[in-house]
C-alpha cells in the first residue's frame, strides 16, 4: 500500500504552510538583500583598490582589486540563484526551482579557483619585471577593505542561519577569504616598504594565489555533495524518525531517506504498521505521519508515505 502525503499545493487544496516556512521566506528575502549589499560594496571596494593599486604601484593591491570584481560576479550570480531558486513548482519543475542553489555555489567556486590562477600567472610575470614601491596611502585601502569584507561575512552567515543556502555559505565564506587576502596584501606593502624591496608586495600576490584557489576547491564540495542529493545531516533524519513513531499504530519504521532541494527537505519514509489493517486506516495514518513529520521538522517540503504491513516485515527478515 502506497500512500503519498504532499507538502506542495495543488488545485483541489490551497497549500497550508507549514512551520517555519514564513522564517525561510523571510530569510530567503533577507538572503537576497544581502547579494545586493555584496554587488555594492563589492564594486565600491573592486574599484578603489584598482585606482589605488594603480597609482600607488601595488600589484598585489591591484590583483586584489581584481579579486573583487570578481566578487562583484559571483555576487550579482548568488543574487540570481537566489531569486530563481524561490519559484514555486511548475508543471515541468514539480519539486521547485532549488538546485539552482547549489548551482550558484558551484559557479562561485569555479569564479574563486580561476581568479587565484591568474593572480598566481600575474605575480610570476611581475617578481620578474621591475618596478617601483608602492605608495604608503596604499596601507589605509587595504584596511578598510579587511574591515568591510569580515562586517558582510558576518551579515550573510548570520542570514543564512535561517535558511541554510549553500550559496550564500559559500557567499559568506567568499566574504572572509577575501578579507585573509586583503590581510596578506598589507603584510606585503608593508614588508615592501619596510625593506625597500618592491617584489615583496609581488610575493604576497603569489602566496595569496593558492589560498584563493583552495577556498574555491573547498567551496565546491558542499554543492556537489547537494547535486548529487547526499544526505542531509543525520539529525535531520532523527528528528523526522522521531516524528514518525510517534504517531498512533505506527508500529517501527523499515527506511527513511531525507535529501535537501534548495531551501527545503524532501522525506520518503517506509511505516510498518499491522497488517489486518483497512486501507481507509492505512491511508489515515500515512496522512497523519507526513502531517507530523511536516509540524515538527522545518523546512519539510512533501513526505511520500509507503506503507509496510508487518507480516510482510518479518517475512523479509528471515
């Protein structure tokens, strides 16, 4: 017996939200608020670091300035993952539009690992190509930048508490790498200053490279592990067991499987349930479960509720 509960609204019922879901939307909006900071003072930094890099004879300055018109990029792509990632469902997207989630976080990473590459290509050229220090004004931008890139890391980790996106964790960690580089890019001036050795800034260009390139390998493990619907953490799943067997005649559960998609969770549960049961209780029951599992566990999209009658049970254990 076979009985699906869906959490997703149809024609014939309006879609009774479940707890928790006005948090997500309202984090989902926040979210998107905060992509928008990150396009700005993205762009506002991207192009006094350029201007400053330029004039003051700061490659690594510069690179970083670089670096973050790409952030620009990679803003403006979690911005328009985000937004596409809310749509409801559709005739030809019956689970929703939230892989394009993970694929924001995935085109991030890609954007992080290609930027640290051509610093590296550029820092190489420059060590070997001479030209003067760097001005000491160049020391005050790259403060300010540290101090605006770990103020947005903390923003956007602090919204995505409440929806856990995979872009925007990977938007906030984006955020705090940048400011580890901006650290390393005022040792370098300040080391080229100091000793009078202007291929020091360039050094610090290079030894920033591969931290850039890291950041963005590690940035695409989560996604892909999200694409491939890998299991959520294994809380998740207790939380919805826990709900499950809770609910009366519910015997014990055979399997339970909780992928995330987007913003929300997707449940298949297997009930074991006593098999002279009718099929109007067994279908009650399935009902009841899937509206348990949705009250008590956030974020629950739809529970698909396969009936187990516990003769058959046994009969499989031996």
């Amino acid at each position: 017996m076979r009985v699906v509960q869906k959490a997703a609204p149809d024609k014939a019922a309006p879609h009774k939200a479940a707890p928790g879901d006005e948090v997500v939307e309202r984090g989902i909006l926040s979210g998107i608020r905060s992509s928008i900071a990150g396009i700005s003072f993205n762009f506002f930094l991207a192009a006094l670091k350029c201007v400053a890099g330029i004039a003051g004879h700061s490659f690594v300055l510069l690179a970083d300035g670089i670096e973050s018109f790409s952030d620009v990029v990679t803003s403006a792509i979690i911005y328009m993952g985000l937004r596409f990632a809310i749509k409801p469902p559709d005739a030809d997207h019956p689970y929703g539009h939230g892989k394009a989630d993970p694929i924001a976080a995935v085109m991030v990473g890609v954007a992080m690992m290609l930027a640290g590459l051509g610093i590296a290509w550029e820092s190489v050229v420059l060590i070997r190509t001479p030209h003067p220090l760097p001005r000491i004004y160049t020391l005050g931008v790259v403060l300010l930048a540290v101090a605006l890139k770990m103020l947005l890391s903390r923003y956007v980790g602090v919204v995505n508490r409440a929806i856990e996106s995979t872009a925007l964790r990977s938007e906030a960690w984006h955020h705090l790498s940048d400011a580890t580089i901006s650290g390393v890019a005022f040792l370098g001036i300040a080391v080229a200053l100091w000793t009078r050795n202007p291929t020091a800034d360039d050094w610090a260009a290079l030894c920033v490279s591969p931290v850039i390139v890291l950041g963005g390998w590690r940035q695409l493990r989560r996604p892909f592990a999200e694409l491939l619907d890998t299991a959520p953490p294994p809380e998740v799943e207790q939380k919805v067991r826990g709900a499950a067997r809770d609910v009366a005649l519910v015997l014990g559960l055979e399997k339970c499987f909780v992928r995330k998609v987007g913003f929300r969770y997707y449940v298949d549960l297997h009930v074991v349930v006593a098999g002279d049961l009718t099929v109007r209780e067994g279908h009650r029951i399935a009902h009841e479960v899937a509206n348990q599992v949705r009250q008590r566990v956030s974020r629950v999209a739809e529970v698909l509720v396969h009936i187990e009658p516990e003769e058959e049970l046994l009969r499989l254990k031996r």
